[in-house]
C-alpha cells in the first residue's frame, strides 16, 4: 500500500495524539507542529517506523517570529522518505529566551552541520550536539543575524542617492 499523507497523519496521531497540532497540507506536502520537547522522539519514530520510512533528513532551518510571544523562534525541519518518494514538514516552536530543542544529528548526520547553522544565524540551542559552534559568521559575533531584532537600513546615512535605489524623485 502507498503511503499518503493521510496515512501519515493517521498513524503520528495514534502515536503521539493530540500533542500533534497545526495540520495542514500545501502544494502536496503534509505539514504537522509538535511541542519542542517531542520533536527528537517524532522524528525517531518517523525515522524506525517501517510504513513510514522518514530516513533523510532534506533541509532544517529556523524562522523568526518576534511577535509570537512564547514560540518567536520556529524549527523547521523537511523529512524525506525516498522510496516512497512523500515529503514531511515537521515544525518546533520554541521562547527566544530558552531557544532549546534536542539535536537530531545522531539520527541524520547530515543534520550536524543544518544544526550548526540555524544555530550561527538564529541562535537555536540543539541540545546535545557534538559541535555547536559558528560554522559561517566569526565567532566573536555576539548576535545572530537572522531574527528580526534590527532595522533594514540607517535612515541617518548620507552617503547614498535614494534615488538610485527606486525612492523618491522624478521619472
């Protein structure tokens, strides 16, 4: 029998309930939330489970949300079962003030250096990770410059024509 995103949904729910939220299906991927301190367990079953077949981990990345009191940091992550050819899309929500989640990369090894790098730009904390280091900001960075914590641009700066940049001025 193939697997469907119906089949997925059916058997996380059995598995893990309504700890499970934020359904929803786009463009034909399924897309599912869990609270931060499941997401190693969810992913260790989507891993092991033999219907499901979750084995390759795609893309993990972070998105900032400043005005999502509680959850201004989002984990997610793309889960890949090949032979099936069904993708995941697997969301953690955690405080910018305690942004921990555990690390995934002793399940996907590919997920060592993601890890490292949602980490350099959001500040996510993967527990348990091997290396948690900067991998491409210096390391005396004392900010991650991907959270929305500053403004695009100077509005004090003189040394620019706004009208080279589409503001302002005649046609």
């Amino acid at each position: 029998m193939a697997l469907t995103n119906e089949i997925v949904k059916q058997k996380l729910t059995e598995k893990f309930g309504e700890q499970l939220t934020g359904w929803e299906e786009s463009y034909g991927m399924q897309c599912v939330t869990a609270p931060a301190e499941l997401n190693l367990k969810v992913m260790q079953y989507l891993f092991d489970d033999e219907q499901l077949g979750f084995r390759f981990l795609t893309d993990l990345t972070a998105i900032h949300y400043p005005d999502r009191k509680g959850e201004e940091l989002c984990i997610v992550y793309h889960l890949h079962n090949l032979k099936e050819n069904v993708r995941l899309r697997f969301k953690v929500y955690v405080p910018i003030e305690k942004p921990d989640v555990f690390t995934a990369s002793q399940l996907f090894s590919g997920a060592n250096w993601m890890e490292r790098e949602t980490y350099d730009f959001y500040g996510v904390n993967f527990v348990g990770h091997p290396n948690l280091t900067r991998i491409l900001n210096v390391d005396e960075m004392d900010y991650f410059p991907m959270r929305k914590e500053y403004t695009l641009e100077d509005p004090t700066r003189t040394d620019k024509d706004d009208e080279m940049f589409g503001r302002g001025g005649s046609i």
